[in-house]
C-alpha cells in the first residue's frame, strides 16, 4: 500500500539518511493505517518528517493523520525503543456555518459525520424556532426572550465539553445570526437585545459562510421569498471581514462543497494539534560530533 502520500514521506526519510520500512499496513473505510519502524535514534526525525509532509500528531500514542488523494493516511511509529516526539493531548475545534435556509447546511453536515477522519459532534444553535409560526403568542415571545441566552449558554457548553475530548464541534448557525439587519416591529428595543445575544458566544476557531444566490435557494427549500433570502445572504456577506469569516461557494456540487469545507476544518484542525503541549523537548537537528575545543593561547607573562 505505497499510497503517493507514503512516497512522499519516504523520499523525505531516505534525504533525511534515517532507514524504515513498513511494518503494519491496513485500509479502512476512510484511513490508511501504516505502521512504520525506525531506529530509536531516528523518532524524532521521522516526526519533523511527518510535520513537512503535512501530517498532524493525534495524541500520545494515537500516530500522525494527513489527507492523502479522497483517503486519509495514518503512520504510527514503531521505533523499538523510547517513543519519539507526540502529542501530549489532543484538543478539537470549533466550527460555525452561517448562511440562510436553503443553502444546503443539512447536507454539507451529514456529508461532514462521514467524510471527516475524526469524531464530529453537530450542534444546533438556531435561536429563532418558532417565532412566526401559527399560534406562536406574545406570552411565547415572552418566554423565547427570557429562555434564550440560557439556551445559548447550555450549548455552548456542551460544544465545550466535546472539544475538550478532542472533537470537531460544527454548529449549525449561530449566535452571529442576531447580528443581521433588524426587521420587524419594536427594532430598538430588539437591537439591544440581538446585540447581547450575538455576544454571548465565544468566537469559534472557522466561520463559514455558505454562500448562495437568493433565488437558488429559494427553488431548493421554497421557504420565505427570494428576496429574504437574498437579503439574509447580503447581510452575512456583510459580516464576513468583521467576523474573520471564510466564504464558501454552496452553488457548487454538494462533493465539492464537501471537499472544501473539509480541507478548510483540517487545515485549522492541524493548526490547533500542533499546537498541543509536547512529550518531550524538540531538538534543533542532527549534527555531526563536536570537535575538540581549540587550546587556549598562553597567558601572557605579567
């Protein structure tokens, strides 16, 4: 199983000078797993290579992942000896997709549950169900109003408890949703109030905006109008450089959505392992042996 990720990674050793070969090797349905054995001396070399090569440490123990091609790559590290540099722990990320109904947020996250080499955990953060709906009083606005930041709280939370554990959390909208234009009756009392709610997060470490002309979403759910939907999709687009936000083309194929959004999840995913706590010290490279020190020069007579 010499996958083109693999090649790679063995052109890098063999430059390197250490000697491995593949001990262990089996597929999954997402994750090629390989287990490599080096010499003692060489396990943290072949984890700088790993790190040049694109991988990410999941944790003591628990090997280095890469996207390799539509698969995944996992190398364990076999070294016979003391392990070599890992990660302490593994820690996970947040991720928020923003963007109004029929922009194909329900499908982009069942896509994620299977195509992410890692555990997913969804949260809805809706926070305007059943506000216009038939039978919905002032005495259930009421209630919404008052019950609504301890809901947003209470999710927060557990999003917190799962990456904590090393989990992708995405959240289903969030509370960036009250930052868009007031409509409505009573908008200066509601702007306050939208404000502290938009505010009651934390910001997530991705913000994707899926991004979709008004009238193409509208022929997909045939919820609202199209010309609400449009004026939501302005609004977040509007929000994108005060959130740090990243815009995502939802007109393409849902594969290639899929795909992007994926690599954008891993790239922060990456960034975030790395910069977990380490087992041990990282050494600045191979040298070669010190010299013997230059004699010192005779001490000048007095």
């Amino acid at each position: 199983m010499l996958t083109p990720l693999l090649q790679r990674l063995g052109s890098v050793l063999d430059e390197a000078g250490v000697a491995w070969s593949v001990v262990h090797e089996e597929s999954g349905p997402q994750i090629d797993d390989v287990t490599l054995h080096v010499a003692p001396a060489d396990a943290d070399v072949t984890v700088d290579a790993l790190d040049r090569c694109g991988f990410a440490p999941l944790g003591s123990g628990t090997g280095h992942l890469a996207p390799d091609g539509p698969r995944w790559l996992r190398v364990r590290l076999d070294s016979g000896g003391a392990p070599g540099r890992t990660c302490a722990t593994s820690r996970g990320v947040t991720v928020a997709l923003l963007g109004p109904d029929g922009v194909g947020k329900s499908t982009l996250l069942a896509g994620l549950a299977t195509a992410y080499p890692l555990a997913i955990r969804q949260i809805y953060m809706g926070m305007w169900q059943g506000a216009g709906q038939p039978g919905y009083t002032r005495l259930d606005a009421v209630r919404a109003i008052l019950v609504r930041p301890f809901r947003v709280w209470w999710r927060v939370l557990c999003g917190a408890v799962h990456v904590a554990r090393g989990r992708v959390v995405v959240f289903d909208r969030y509370t960036y949703d009250a930052l868009l234009p007031v409509t409505g009756s009573w908008p200066l009392l509601k702007r306050p109030y939208f404000w502290v709610l938009a505010h009651l997060a934390p910001r997530p470490d991705l913000v994707l905006v899926l991004d979709l002309p008004g009238e193409v979403a509208f022929a997909r759910k045939g919820e609202s109008t199209p010309e609400r939907l449009e004026a939501v999709r302005q609004g977040f687009l509007a929000l994108v450089p005060r959130l740090g936000a990243e815009v995502v083309d939802a007109a393409a194929p849902p594969e290639q959505v899929r795909a992007d959004v994926v690599a954008r999840i891993w790239q922060r995913h990456r960034a975030r392992l790395a910069e977990d706590p380490v087992s041990r010290p990282r050494p600045a490279a191979r040298t070669a042996a010190p010299s013997a020190p230059e004699p010192a020069p005779p001490a000048t007579p007095r």
